[in-house]
C-alpha cells in the first residue's frame, strides 16, 4: 500500500509539472507546429521582373502606389498639429503628400480591425457582401484569448459552440469570386505588385498572386516580427497587460514570403526591408505602368524600433511611447524615401499616391492618445476606431493643399483608382465604391459592422447600435465631432429612421464565413493598461 501511495503520489506530481508546464509554454505551441510544418529558409535576394528598357512614347496612364500603414491613428502623425508624444515625432514626409496633394477630412476605414478593411480595400464592396465580416485569427489565438482574462467587470464571451463552424485558418480570406483592384488594372498594361501585410487568405486560391497581382513579397497572414529575436540593433517593448502581444511574441515569425515560394529570414527591420524592396520594385518597373499595394505593418505590435530611431527620441520618458514613436519615425522616414524614389525616376509627376491606415490606433498598445481628439480605439466603431488619415498626391490632377470635407471611404479607392487608370469597373455586381476624384456622385451614407454591433453615418448624423451593452449612440457630427453628446434619448425619430437604413442594409448580406468565437469588451475612452471602473464606457467587440 505505501509503494502504491508512492507511485500515485510521484505520478500526481507529473502531472501536475506537466499541467503547469502547458500552463506556461504552452502558448508557444502554435508558432512551433507552424514551423515544422513549414520550415524558414535562410534570407536570399529577391529580384523584381523588369520592365522595358526606355519608356513608352506619349502619355501613359499613371502608375499608382498603394499605402496602407496597420494600427496607426491620427494623432500618430503630425498633419493635424498633435503627433506621438505631444508632437516629439514629426512626420514630414506622410505629411508632405497631403500639402503637395488632398486630405480628406472625413476619411474613414472600411472596419475597425485589419482584415474586413483590407478587403475594402481590395475590392470596392462592403466586406459583409461576400461574408468576410470578421477579422480572419488563428483558432488557437482566439483561445488563448478567451482564457487570458480582461477584467472582473466585463469578461470576455467565447462562443466555443461555434467552434465546429471555423474553417481552417489558411482558408479564411477574400473568395476568389471577388474581383480585386489588381484585377482590373492588368488589362489597361499595369504591372501588379503587393508588398508587405496581406491577411486576405494564405491558402493558394487566396493569395496576393492568385487574386492579381503579378509579384508579391510580405506576410501572408496578419503579421510578423519586425526584426530577429535578439537583433542588438533594435529595441523591444513588451506589453505585460495585453494577452495578444504575449500570443505575438510567442508565435510570430521573423519571415516573409515571395510568391508561392518557402517562406525565408528578410533582411534587417521589417519596414526597412519592404521599403528598400518597394525602391527596388519601383526602379524595375519605372518604364511602364504599375500598381504597387505597399501595406507596411508598422506600428502594429508586437513593438520593435530600430536603436537608431529609439536614440533619436530621449524626451520621450516612457520606454513604450518611445519604442512607438520611433517605429513612426521610421516609418516616415522610409515612406519619404519611397517619394524620392520617384523622383529620382522622374515618374514623379506621374504616379498617384495614396496613404491611409486600416483602422485607428490600438486600444492594447496602452497609449492614450493616439486617436486624439478623437474617442474610441480599434475594435470600436467610435471616430477613433475608424476616423483615419486619408491623404492622396497626384500632381497636376489635386491641387496642393487641398481639404475636402466630404465622407471618403476606403471602399472608395478601387473607384478612384479605377478611374485614374482608365479601368473598367466591374458591372456584373453591387459596388459600394465612388470616385473621389471626379465630379460625379459623393458619398453621403455609408455603413460599419462586426456582429451585433452596427453603425450608420448618413450626412452628419451617426448612429451607433450595440447588443452589449444593450445601448444606442447618436451624434451630429457637424457640431459634435468626437461624440461627446449623445442626443438618442432626444431625437427617438432620428434613432428610427437611421435603425431602418442600418436594418435595410444589413437584410440581403449573406451569413458570414466564419463565426465571430470571441466578444470582448473595449473602453472608449482609456486604454487596455488602465484601471477598469464601472462608470467607464465600453462595447464588446466581436471577432
């Protein structure tokens, strides 16, 4: 009897090191499977396909550059007279392209998460048209994040029922069905390329050069690290309150891919590689037309700088905000060197360039004020989820230093591309997308949603609907621009009629494609790091 209490005894206390262990490591068990499934190859040169070798007599139609920075807010760039860290980080190149060009006062993201604004993007049509409602995440992120833990007040609500209706990760991206932007340039003679995040679909049907692209070098999924483990030539800023930059740090690789090949070790910091490719890109193709889709993932987390960047701000006190504003310094610096290029090309003059963000800066990040003046983060529908910078240079077509006040969407630039190009939009389905450039129609309605929560901007009015909490928002936004007051108990006739326009647009979308397995709660007004309080406004975000 001893002998067995021994055995049962010394067995209990296996088990239980081996709970604990998986307890602690076992976060990093999806990036390890993904690694042996498909091993990282050491870096090697790409080389761009090159176009003539002398230039096409007569006009051309005018190459376009695609830029779309990942998390980044408003006040993380200094058009609007704020910037990182009180103005610390100046950002004179992104900001060059609305003085030499257009700024869109109203410009919106087509979602408050990274992949339904993607597919936008890409297509020119609301997400939920083809079921692309939720931004596309790992299983095993989601259940992580589900038994991370956010708060006493609100937890979160994971929907594991739903678990049996998840498709395979690979598999969860724009359908091949949809037509993208590339798709319609190529028979007007453009050469396609797609640099940096895609997060649209890895599976081969659903890659960048199965959907129109002739070349593409980045991250199929929706991110990647910015620099080895250990590089001493960058600084790292962990975030020890935020579940999904632990999950990141455990799992994201330091890899890209080029087409279809194994994916390799880039060379250097992440934006500094897909900068220095997009030169490169630019340098190949400079003789004929081209679409280049720059879409960087900075300053998406995990954080990493360069120490050069970082060394550059010592006013800036807090390591986390430092580690951040360096990664926008870098950022502008590179996207400046992206304009000089042209430049130097002398293609200048005739290249449209567009700069955007996929949605508003991140609530987990635990800084303040991105959004500033704006309320709200990524994942809420509130102006600081959604309300992006939406600048476009195109000389002798924009006038320098233009304002437009009108609604902008980024449903809008496969119209306003189209037509630059002289491309023909699609005619054989609904499109949700206008030409911001021609004198044709403006956009006066448009829409946001993510499971049961649903928005309706129409003119200046917006409204808000949520299911948790059981709440309605409505602001004027013409005198009320960051949605102070909420007027829904005063105006019960308005809260009706934008119900209705909410209720009529969302009754012919199909049933999404995969499930939203996890609510969440975000405050609007205080980052994840803060203290929870009860007075505090929130809603629950699906995914």
């Amino acid at each position: 009897m001893t002998r067995k209490l021994k055995w049962l005894g010394a067995a209990a206390l296996v088990i239980g090191a081996g709970y604990l262990g998986l307890q602690k490591y076992g976060i990093y068990i999806p990036g390890k499977l993904a690694e042996l499934r498909e091993p990282i190859a050491e870096n090697h040169p790409v080389a761009w396909a090159r176009g003539p070798a002398q230039p096409p007599r007569g006009e051309r139609p005018p190459n376009v550059i695609l830029i779309v920075a990942d998390d980044l807010g408003m006040n993380d760039i200094s058009l609007y007279g704020g910037g990182v860290a009180g103005g610390a980080v100046p950002t004179p190149n992104i900001d060059s392209i609305a003085r030499q060009g257009v700024s869109f006062a109203n410009g919106y993201a087509a979602n408050a998460t990274c992949s339904p604004s993607r597919a936008a993007l890409m297509t020119g049509r609301y997400p939920t048209r083809f079921g692309f409602e939720f931004t596309a995440v790992p299983a095993a992120f989601v259940g992580n994040m589900a038994h991370a833990g956010t708060n006493q007040l609100y937890p979160a609500i994971y929907h594991k029922e739903l678990n049996h209706d998840l498709p395979a990760y690979a598999d969860m991206g724009v359908p091949h069905d949809q037509i993208m932007l590339p798709e319609i340039l190529k028979p007007r003679g453009y050469h396609t390329v797609h640099i940096g995040k895609w997060h649209l679909g890895e599976a081969q049907p659903l890659r960048p050069t199965s959907q129109g692209f002739d070349e593409s070098l980045g991250l199929r999924a929706g991110g990647g690290m910015y620099a080895a483990k250990g590089d001493g030539q960058v600084v790292d800023a962990k975030l020890p309150w935020d579940p999904i930059d632990r999950f990141l740090w455990a799992n994201l690789p330091y890899s890209v891919h080029w087409g279809d090949d194994q994916r390799f070790r880039p060379k250097g910091h992440l934006t500094d590689y897909f900068t220095d490719n997009a030169i490169a890109a630019i340098d190949a193709n400079k003789n004929r037309p081209f679409f280049m889709y720059l879409a960087y993932n900075a300053p998406h987390t995990p954080l990493q700088a360069t120490r050069a960047d970082y060394d550059a701000l010592p006013q800036i006190k807090d390591h986390t905000q430092r580690v951040y504003g360096a990664m926008i310094r870098q950022l502008d610096r590179r996207i400046g060197d992206v304009l000089q290029k042209l430049k130097d090309t002398g293609i200048d003059q005739n290249t449209l360039v567009i700069f955007t963000s996929d949605n508003g800066g991140a609530w987990y990040a635990g800084i303040p004020d991105l959004n500033k003046p704006y309320r709200g983060f990524k994942g809420t529908f509130f102006e600081g989820g959604i309300h992006v910078p939406l600048l476009m240079r195109w000389p002798g077509h924009i006038a320098p230093g233009t304002v437009r006040s009108d609604t902008a969407q980024h449903l809008d630039m496969f119209a306003t591309i189209a037509a630059a190009a002289g491309a023909q939009m699609p005619g054989d389905r609904v499109m949700d997308s206008f030409n911001l450039l021609g004198s044709g129609p403006r956009r006066d309605v448009t829409f946001w949603r993510s499971g049961d929560y649903r928005v309706v901007r129409a003119g200046d009015w917006k409204l808000q609907v949520s299911k948790r909490p059981d709440k309605v928002w409505l602001f004027n936004l013409a005198s009320d621009p960051t949605e102070q007051v909420n007027l829904a108990g005063q105006q019960p006739a308005r809260v009706a009629q934008l119900r209705k326009l909410i209720e009529d647009q969302n009754a012919p979308m199909p049933k999404p494609l995969w499930p939203g397995l996890l609510e969440a709660p975000i405050r609007i007004d205080v980052p994840l790091n803060a203290p929870w309080q009860g007075d505090q406004e929130y809603v629950y975000w699906a995914n």
